[in-house]
C-alpha cells in the first residue's frame, strides 16, 4: 500500500555549520525554534567524527558505530516530523536522517546518522519546510525504535 501526501515547499532555511557542530541537535533546534512541523533536508560538508547506526533485523534495534578521522560527507538526506501521542497530540521533534561518508581510503560507509558528530571544519544544511504536517507515533517509537511517516 502506498500513502500519498501532496504539498508544498513552504520556506527554504539555509544553515552553516561551524567547527565542532553536529547536524542532528542543530536540525532539531532549529525547526522548535522556527515552528518547522514538517520538512526535508540534505547536509553536506566534512566531519571529524561520525556517530551513525545500522538497524538490525535480527535484533530489532539500532547498533551505534562511531569513527573518529577525517571524513567527507557524500550524501546526507533527511526529514523532520512530529513526534505524536496516541491521540494525536505533538511531544516532541523528530529528525530522521541517513548519511554516507568516505575517509581517506574513499571508501563509503554510512547508516542513520545520530547525535554525537562533529562537523570540522564546516558544513551547510538546507532545510525545506512543507505547509502540511508529517507525524510518527510516540508509541512505535517506543515498541520499535523506529515510527513510520504519517499523514
């Protein structure tokens, strides 16, 4: 089955990160302090460390991998709902991103990116607001560590 969801662009937020920035936490703040409900973004830049996590089927939970060096970011690519409880009241922001990187060798690695990296020596971010609300439910998230995009 496939949900549709028809909207628009809203507003475009641009954001340079600096030395020692990690994109996660900085998304977040700024779609609370912008009223952002709904969005997509894309980063790029270079990184110093690298916290991403890859979803077991197995174990039905995330593993954290972190790797510390020099590292380009190649894609990164994400989207911004809103955490909701069971009767459809907001709680919280969440920011759900994917990100390959390479280091030195030129090797790609990548997986959900997560708070706990480090931009150096810059990075951007672009944000893409939409005029209609995404939601994942507060009580997947729990069960599951993961709530698919609702409408």
């Amino acid at each position: 089955m496939v949900n549709l969801l028809s909207t628009e662009v809203k507003r475009v937020l641009v954001i340079r990160l600096d030395e020692g920035d990690d994109i996660i936490p900085t998304v977040k703040r700024t779609a609370v302090e912008h009223g952002i409900k709904s969005a997509f973004f894309y980063a790029l830049g270079a990184m110093s460390k690298v916290v991403y996590s890859v979803y077991s089927l197995e174990k039905s939970a995330f593993a954290n991998i972190e790797e510390a060096g020099s590292f380009e970011i190649t894609s990164c690519i994400g989207d911004i709902a809103q955490i909701v409880d069971d009767e459809g009241k907001q709680v919280d922001t969440f920011i759900h991103a994917h990100i390959t990187f390479s280091g030195k060798d030129g090797i790609c690695r990548g997986g959900h990116l997560q708070p706990g990296s480090s931009i150096k020596p810059m990075g951007e971010v672009i944000i893409f607001e939409l005029s209609k609300p995404i939601h994942r439910l507060q009580s997947e998230i729990k069960k599951r560590g993961y709530s698919p995009i609702r409408f």
